[in-house]
C-alpha cells in the first residue's frame, strides 16, 4: 500500500517540476533577443529549399575528399575516445576520475578545436583530439554507469582462486556486451556529427564546404552537403558493420591527410606562457591580477553565463514540446505504415542535422538573435527525444476498445512515457547547455562569442579562463541534472 501512496506524490512532483520548468523558460523567452532581422526571410528559405531540391554535387571537386575526412576524422577520434573511456570507467569509482571525466566532457568538441589549432594548426591530430577527449569523458561515464548494472550473479558462480581480470572479462563484459556495443554504435553517429562541424573551424571535413557554399550564396552546393550528410547517417546500419569495424579502424587513419609539420615549441610556448594571465606574465605584482579577472567576469563572464542560460532553458522546454509533439510520427498506435516512414524521415533529418550546422543555416536565413539558435537546440534535440520515446510507445500494448486520436495521445500514451521522457530531456539538459555555449562562435552573445573573440584577438589567458568557467557551468547543471532525476525517481537512460 505505501507504494501505491507514492505515486500521487511522485506524479504531483512531477507535474510541479514541469510546469516550473515551462514558467521558467517564458520568464527567459520575455528577457531574450528573439527576433527576425532580415529583410527577405521567406525569400532566402524558399532559396535554401530549391538549393536542397536541385543539389550541385559536382560543384566542388574537393566534396569526395572531404566526406572520406569527415569519416575518417570520426572513427579515429572515436575509436581512442571509447578506448581511454573503458579505462576511465573501470576506476570511475574514484571522485578524482569521475572530476577529471567531467570536466573534459564538458568542454564541447569545439572548443578544443579552437584550443589545439593554436599550437597545432591544420594538423590532423587537432581534429582527432577534438573528438578523442570529450568522447573519453563521456565513454568514461556511460560505460561505468553499464558496467554497474551488470548481473553480480555469474561472478559468484565462479571457483575460488579466479582472478579479478578474468572474473571482469567472462563475467560482467558478456552481460554488458550488447549495451556496449549499441552505445559504441550510436556514439559513433555522433562521432560523424562532430566531425562535419570541425568544418566551421577551418579543419577539412563537410562543414568547411557546407560554411563555404552558404558564404558564397551557392545554395545547391550546400544542399549537395548536407544530402551526403543526411545519406552517410542515414545508412549507417547497411556499412558500419561489425566485421568491417577493424578494417575502418585500421584504414582512417591514412585519410586523415596532412598538416604543417608540429612546431613543438609553439605548444611548449603556449602553455608556459600563452595561456598564463597577462598580469602574471608582464611582471606585474598579484594586486593588478584581480582587477584584471574582475573585468573580465564583470564585462565577458557573466553575460556570457546569463545569455547561454536564458537560451539553455529556453531550448530545454522548446526540445520537450518538439519531443512530445513528435513521437507519435512514428509509433504505431497512429498512422500507416506510409505516414510513419515519413515520420522516420522526418526525424532522422531532424536528429541527424548538428544543431551547430542548423543554427548557422537559420542565421543566415533569418539574422542574427537567438531565435535560430532556440530553434536549431530544439528540432535537433527534440528530433533524437521524439525518436526515442516513439518507439518506446510502439512496445505499450492497449486495449481493444482504447480511443483513439488526441484521446489516446493525451490519455493513454504520454502518461506511459512522460517519466521515460523527462529522464531523456534531463539527461540532455547538460548536452544542450554545451552547444548553447559552442553557438556563441556564430555570433549569438553566449559564452562561445567570448571565447571565440578573445582567441581571435589573441587573448589565449581570457580564453582558457571562459572555458573553465564553461566546463564548471556544465557541471553544475549536470549535477542540478541529476539531483532532479534522483528526486523524479527517474530512470537514466544514455543517449547522445
């Protein structure tokens, strides 16, 4: 009976959480810049829409090349990230890795793009560490998570005298395995997703083509981009498969191409002094650092922080409203078979399409503000949670003579999956506050502009320092992230 009273109270907190949440993100909407500033609008999307219907792929003869990078780029980065994850995760019991994981993952991919260009350059390995370290702080932290809730059972059974590694290996991997290998599998998509937008920076995969077509009007060479895209996530299963795993492996790293040579002292240089605050580096006495740091949080910090929140909880609510408008696409309580294959595609455009690479096409369609990044955040975050709770709803079973239309959406399914998709959305609440922060290299005034400014103007101390605070910002709503799930009684699921 005492869980039976329980379940008034978790659905009233639940209820409460969510509408705090709502509120919340129009207070945000009521202080935010959300406008269209171009003069043509419909005119430029109606461009864009004929660019995608009438693809040039021949325009650029370095397409191929790039697209063979962008893979390469992808299963490199991806494959040492999940190796140096495994690691981490096997000793993720411990604060000092479970910080060290954090902070690391926290710093989006681009971010430390932008930290390996300026002592690598174009060099392969910038793209590749790009990848490699956030990725490794995520591995660290999904992997532990399945490894935990493997069966403790099997290693019981086990004779006396076994030994830890071998208990670890015939015991708890066989019983993970197929856990680990479906994330590997979808981290790698999102592997294939960072990769493009390392294009932005300057780095050879498709966003670097896709950001050089729209700068130049040609909008069929974008469409022809993000066609191959669109084809290369969406065939994954038909080619990335297990026994063709080692031979990519094995082959990315001869596609990668080549790069300056590495000018050692320009890294040694960058982080005795580069990156040292000026302050400190001119000599001057520790008194005139704090008025140094004073205006930096004062002028770039903190309206850095106050606009990648507001965007934060904004994109948050619109992603869930996006998520639960979405799913029933492609659950099969609704439609044919016809209408939810066009749900499919609908969706799989939607999660496919970087939210990095959506936002930049909005702003040059509808101008600078932060409509395009809310709207980039939502269907693309929205478009993955949709997905996810669709089909979760295609396994509920209901009774014959269940309603139908908005009565069995509003009455028999979204009670079923609401507390599977508010763990979803918290889950990627983190996530969505990393790219708010990464959309400020467009323009859009979040802590992304702030860094990417002061690395511009070759302030490398202003710029670690915004990082730092980024990666500490993540964390904090991370753990806020957690401490609500724990509160919801939500269960955790990874996703991308």
């Amino acid at each position: 009976m005492q869980g039976w009273a329980n379940i008034p109270v978790s659905r009233s907190r639940t209820a409460r959480t969510s509408l705090f949440f709502v509120a919340l993100a129009l207070v945000c909407l009521a202080l935010s810049d959300i406008a269209i500033t171009t003069a043509n609008p419909w005119q430029d999307l109606m461009r864009f829409f004929w660019g995608v219907m009438t693809p040039d792929f021949f325009s650029s003869a370095g397409l191929a090349t790039a697209l063979l990078r962008t893979l390469a780029f992808a299963f490199v980065g991806v494959t040492l990230g999940a190796a140096a994850g495994f690691l981490l995760a096997l000793v993720y019991r411990f604060r000092l890795v479970r910080t060290f994981a954090a902070f690391i993952r926290a710093i989006h991919e681009l971010f430390w793009a932008l930290i390996f260009l300026q002592f690598f350059g174009f060099h392969p390995l910038t793209g590749v560490l790009a990848i490699a370290i956030p990725y490794a702080g995520i591995f660290a932290k999904v992997y532990s998570e399945i490894l935990d809730e493997a069966d403790p059972e099997p290693r019981n059974l086990l004779p006396s005298g076994v030994g830890a590694l071998s208990a670890f290996v015939y015991t708890r991997i066989p019983d993970c395995w197929e856990q680990l290998r479906t994330y590997t599998s979808y981290r790698l998509e999102c592997g294939f997703r960072s990769s493009a937008i390392l294009g932005f920076v300057g780095l050879p995969t498709l966003g670097f083509y896709l950001e050089s077509a729209f700068s130049q009007g040609h909008y069929s060479e974008a469409g022809a981009v993000l066609i191959l895209f669109y084809v290369l996530i969406a065939t994954i299963p038909l080619w990335v498969r297990p026994r063709m795993l080692p031979f990519y492996i094995v082959a990315a790293p001869f596609f990668l191409g080549d790069g300056m040579p590495i000018m050692w002292g320009n890294v040694r240089r960058f982080f005795t002094e580069d990156i040292v605050p000026a302050p400190l580096r001119e000599g001057a006495s520790g008194e005139a650092f704090w008025p140094w740091l004073s205006d930096l949080v004062v002028n770039q910090a903190l309206p850095g922080i106050w606009n990648t929140l507001l965007l934060t909880q904004m994109a948050l609510v619109a992603t869930g409203v996006i998520a639960l408008l979405a799913f029933p696409l492609i659950s099969r309580h609704f439609g044919n078979r016809f209408s939810r294959s066009g749900g499919h595609v609908l969706l799989v455009i939607a999660r496919s399409t970087p939210e990095y690479i959506l936002a930049y096409i909005l702003l040059q369609l509808w101008g600078p503000s932060m409509l395009p990044a809310v709207v980039a955040l939502a269907l693309h975050n929205g478009g993955i949670i949709g997905h996810l709770i669709g089909r979760q709803s295609s396994t509920i079973g209901l009774r014959p003579d269940a309603p139908r239309g908005l009565m069995r959406y509003g009455y028999e399914l979204v009670p079923r999956v609401y507390p599977s998709f508010l763990a979803f959305l918290f889950y990627r609440w983190e996530i969505i506050m990393r790219e708010t922060a990464i959309l400020g290299i467009l323009g859009i005034y979040t802590l992304g502009f702030y860094v990417d400014s002061a690395i511009q103007n070759i302030q490398f101390d202003k710029a670690m320092i915004l990082i730092l605070i980024t990666a500490l910002l993540n964390i904090g709503i991370d753990g806020l992230s957690r401490r609500i799930r724990r509160r919801l009684a939500l269960q955790t699921m990874p996703t991308c």
